[in-house]
C-alpha cells in the first residue's frame, strides 16, 4: 500500500477528534475530501470515518481500505447519514471533537488546514467569552430573521475570530461530542432540505452556542450566492437548478422547519416565496416538485421521496 502522506506535526488534530465524510454516488469527490483531511489536515487514517449513503465509496481502493467505511443499505439523506456518522464517531474511544464533511466540500475556498485552528479557538472562546459551551463551527452560515422565518449570509467583518450564528449548511463543520451525548442528533426523517437548520437550531435549544468561523467564511463569500455556488461547483457536479428534485425537500421541509421552530407567519412567507420560485423556476420539473412539496409539506409528509431523488451525483472527469 503506497503513503497517504500523513504529516505528524503540530498542525495535526488534537487526539479524540474523528472525521466523518458523508457521500452518495460520488467517488472523485469524496476521494478529494478523504485525502486533503490525511494529507492537508493531518487525520490519521483510522480517525476517518467514510458513511457512504447506499450507493459510493471512493475510487481509491487503497486509501478507502485504509479508513474506516461505514456503508448503509439504502440512502438515508444527509439527515441520516451525518446521524449516523455522529453516532459511531462517538462511540469511537474518547472522542472529543467530530469534524462532518460533506463530499463536496474540496472544491470550495476552505482555507486548510483548519481543525486544529478552530478546537483551540473554541475552547479558548468559552474561557473568554461568557455563556453556553460551544456546541458547533461552522465554515459559513446564515442569519435568522426570527419575526419572517427568512435567513440572510452571514458576512464577516473582520478576518479572524468567531461569530455565534443562528444556522448553517453542514459544510465542514466541527460538532463536539458532548451535543450527541446530550441527545442531539440530525433528525433522520427529514431526509434531505432544510434538515442542516433543524439541527443546529436543536442544538441552540439544548444549551450549547453555534459559532462561525471568520476566516472560512471570508474565504468562501464569493461562493454563498445562487451564481457563486453555481461556479464553484459546476465542473464536478449538477448545480441545483439542474436537480429540480430538490425543490420538492425545499418545499416540503419548510414546513417541518415552521412547525418546530417558527411561528404561523413563517409559513405564509414559505408559501409567497414558494410562489415567487414556482415563477423563476426554468422547467416544468421543477415547478411541479415545488408543487408537490407543498402539498405532502401541508401533509406532514416526512422521509425520502423515491420521485425525488438524485441522480448523478458528479460529472465525468475532464
């Protein structure tokens, strides 16, 4: 078996920090996640946990054999997958810290390394700053208007240091293991849409604080629009407006969000913005899983849809 090209230095993750790298149906890319977090990040080998969502893996067989592979029988969406990853890192000996990745995340201006940066930022954070323990950082995130349900990005406004935030994408994001002690965990029959806010606004009702980490979110601004994304990332993978499936979670889940932790106000803005999405919307596809989300949203519906699921995960290689 060849070097992974473990750098044993002062950089590496403190001991009892476990990664978790969620992927469906793509191969290159979680490849890419896996190798920077050993060779960029510093993680052992047997510090990565690989939760590959009923389809995918990598697509290097020696590196994949090296790293713990945790393969579910079906997809269980993020919601699924990223309990299920926070549940077997826990229980890996002494576990401390747990650092989710999303398979995608590689492409983005994610400054690295960064885990041992942000476990020593966050503890010195709670020595500093009074109130609840530190329950998650996040690469970047978004702005809660309590009164409408609405987010905005969140924008730094200096280059280093920490923010509290209201919620997130998972992203890469470092979750200390006392949240999953404490009964936090994604919830699984969201499946797939808005399942990343319902988590992290859990864990800000549980007690603990959500911070933002400056330099990451400074790094990627240019990526937190609809056109930045859509740059980032559309030599690897469909953008989302390419995937209308995802307009049915959008529009189903919102609901759920409302429900739980808004107000009745929060769903009468859903329902115009979902007009207004309906209106831009370039297919019919996607005009008709909004539709449909609306309508199993007022259901209650909850769980996968197999109407609505993905289906290319990523594109070939130039």
């Amino acid at each position: 078996m060849r070097s992974l090209g473990v750098r044993a230095d002062d950089r590496c993750p403190p001991a009892g920090t476990v990664a978790v790298v969620l992927t469906f149906r793509r191969k290159r890319l979680a490849t890419q996640v896996v190798r920077q977090l050993i060779s960029t990040e510093g993680f052992r080998p047997a510090d990565v946990v690989l939760v590959v969502n009923g389809e995918g893996g990598l697509e290097d067989a020696d590196l994949e054999a090296s790293i713990r592979v945790e393969r579910l029988p079906v997809n269980l969406g993020p919601a699924g997958g990223f309990r299920h990853g926070l549940v077997v890192a826990a229980a890996m000996p002494a576990t401390r810290w747990i650092y989710l990745c999303e398979d995608d995340i590689a492409v983005l201006d994610i400054p690295a390394p960064r885990v041992s940066r942000l476990i020593a930022g966050a503890e010195a954070y709670e020595r500093a700053v009074p109130g609840a323990p530190v329950g998650g950082v996040v690469p970047y995130g978004r702005c809660l208007d309590r009164r409408s349900g609405g987010t905005s990005i969140y924008t730094a406004t200096t280059r280093s240091g920490f923010d509290e935030i209201d919620a997130a994408a998972w992203g890469a994001s470092l979750v200390p293991s006392r949240v999953v002690r404490a009964g936090v965990l994604p919830d699984e029959t969201w499946f797939f849409g808005y399942e990343d806010f319902d988590f992290w606004f859990r864990v800000k009702a549980a007690g603990f604080r959500v911070l933002v980490d400056r330099e990451s979110a400074t790094a990627t601004a240019r990526h937190m629009t609809s056109a930045g994304w859509d740059e980032a990332l559309s030599a690897e993978r469909p953008i989302d407006a390419d995937e209308p499936w995802r307009a049915y979670y959008v529009a189903r889940n919102f609901f759920l969000l409302s429900r739980r932790h808004g107000t009745p106000l929060w769903t009468a803005n859903h329902l115009a913005y979902s007009a207004r999405r309906m209106q831009l919307a370039r297919t019919g596809a996607a005009r008709l899983a909004t539709l449909q989300g609306l309508w199993d949203g007022v259901r209650g519906r909850k769980g996968p849809n197999p109407r609505f699921q993905r289906v290319t995960g990523e594109l070939p290689s130039a």
